[in-house]
C-alpha cells in the first residue's frame, strides 16, 4: 500500500539525499505560497532558499484571473522573488493552445480581464467578457435570443459575471461540432482566507459540459499540457523534479501524471485526513491522490533545509 511520509519525519540524511534529488522546483500559489492577500508563513523563505541552493523554480498556477505580468507584481507585493518566465499560468497556456492550433476565428470568452488579456496578446479575436445579466422575465424572449455568428472556440475560465445568458450562448455556439471547447481547469473551490466556500472554475466548467453535453479539453492541472507547455521552454526532466500543492486531484495528480515526485501541503484544500481516508480506501482512484511527502505548511520546508548547513 502506497504511503504518504511526512517530511518532518526524515532523518537529517534522508532530508540531503531528498534535496539532492531535485533539480526543479514546480509549485502552485494559491493555498501554497498565501491565501488571497495573506502570504502563508516561511513560504517565500523556502523558496529563496531553494533557489539559493541552485535550484530552479517555477510557478505553475491553474488561476486564469491574472496574466503573467500581472502575478509578478503579486508577487513582488507579497514578498516573493519571481520573473516572468518563471509564472507558468493557464490563462497563457490557454492562448498558446489556440495559437499552436494556428486558431483564426472567433472565441467566445466566459472568463476574466486576465484570460481575456493574453487572448488579446496572442492575437486572438474573443468577445464575451464582462456582466451579461438577463433583461427580462419573458422566457420565450430569453430561449430565442440572437447570437453572434460564426463563433470557432468557447473558453471557460474564473468569471464573477456568469450568468443564465452566458451559458445559454456558450451551449448554442458549442451545438456546432467543429467548435472548440476548451477550459483552464477543473478546481472545485478556490482556497479562500474567509470561512466561504467559494465555487471554482470547474463549477463554471461543469455547467457548460451539461448544457452543451460536451467535454471541455482541459489545459491546467491535472493535464500534461500544462508540463509540455513548460518543458518546451525549459529542458525540465520530470525524475528531477518536485510539485507542490495544496489539492490533490489537481496539483499531486499533475506530478504524478508527468513522473514528478509529489509534495502536499495542508494550508490549502485538501487535510491528513484526506490522505489518511485516501490510504484506507479500497477505490483505486483514490490511490492516484496520495502525495509521496506531506508537511503541514510549505514554510515547516526552512528548518529542515536550514539544518542541513549545520
């Protein structure tokens, strides 16, 4: 039976053969380096650190809200260190997957300024951003509305701004076979700082593969376009490198469909007791989740690195 272990529990030599063993450093943000605005604790110290020791490092983030100019000031304002080709976000992956497909036409966006920005930067011709609210309580006025013609691709992001019209253009354009469906991800909840449960993309993704009874191709994690995306700018061998997340079916699932060696953090969405259920189950699904190494947060990483200079 496949076994999480705590990386607080490895001896001191355990802690230098595992660092050794890693060349690359690919992590998500949110949930693993702050929450929001909120920093989590050590987290931008571990990285620097691990950057220090000749370790490369790259931020592989299934939120579509920000372009990747946009996370570098985030960043910088939270007290993280990182470049432009550093930040591997789906909201560009999203426009280098059209603009590989050599896509010319017309893409129907439900989504946000970000997604909407590198689109824009790709070259890629898009309307459908913003508030779309209903107008009117005539159903029949609603059902029959007139929609833009010849729409080529509908892309399916974050958007605050969804809404019945949106789905009901997103179906009736995706009704047409040769239109692309694609979407960032499939995250559930967002790891908020607030008591909410706050409803992820894939919710959003989710009503529009119901409505339109098609599936999306999905672009971010778990997906391995996410790693071909990066290891076509970075010679990345995946045995030397480690993912470190705070959501299983995304993050851990990602590295281990790519042969990445896996870390799970509990700041984010997923518990110990997640893993302990996970490790029990009898379903062979559930056996996928399982991280090789746990810490209870990212920032537990700094003594035990900073114990190997001792």
């Amino acid at each position: 039976m496949s076994l999480a272990r705590s990386l607080k529990t490895l001896s001191k030599e355990e802690i230098r053969a595992f660092v050794a063993s890693i060349d690359y450093v690919l992590t998500d943000c949110d949930g693993v380096l702050w929450k929001e605005l909120t920093p989590i604790d050590g987290s931008a110290k571990v990285l620097s650190l691990l950057k220090s020791m000749g370790k490369k490092v790259f931020y592989v983030t299934n939120n579509s809200t920000k372009t990747r100019e946009e996370y570098v000031s985030k960043f910088e304002k939270l007290g993280f260190s990182a470049s432009k080709e550093e930040i591997v976000g789906t909201a560009r992956i999203v426009a280098t997957y059209l603009k590989d497909k050599n896509f010319t036409g017309k893409a129907y966006l439900i989504g946000s300024k970000g997604l909407g920005n590198e689109l824009s930067a790709a070259g890629i011709d898009f309307f459908g951003l913003g508030p779309d609210p209903v107008q009117t309580d005539n159903l029949p006025e609603v059902f029959d509305a007139k929609f833009e013609k010849d729409v080529s691709a509908v892309v399916v992001g974050f958007d605050l701004h969804i809404s019945y019209p949106k789905l009901l253009k997103a179906a009736t354009f995706l009704s047409n076979p040769k239109c692309l469906f694609v979407a960032t991800n499939t995250d559930e909840v967002f790891p908020a700082a607030c008591d909410n449960t706050v409803p992820g993309t894939g919710t959003l993704v989710a009503a529009v593969e119901t409505c339109s009874q098609r599936k999306a191709q999905i672009i971010g994690k778990p997906s391995t376009l996410m790693f071909s995306a990066l290891a076509k700018e970075h010679n990345i061998d995946p045995k030397r490198a480690i993912m470190i997340g705070d959501r299983a079916k995304s993050d851990i699932l990602f590295g281990k469909n790519v042969g990445m060696t896996t870390l799970l953090v509990y700041t984010g969405v997923n518990s110990k007791e997640d893993v302990e259920m996970w490790q029990t189950s009898l379903d062979p699904s559930d056996k996928l989740l399982i991280p090789d190494y746990t810490l209870d947060s990212l920032g537990d990483l700094l003594p035990l690195l900073e114990n190997l200079t001792k």
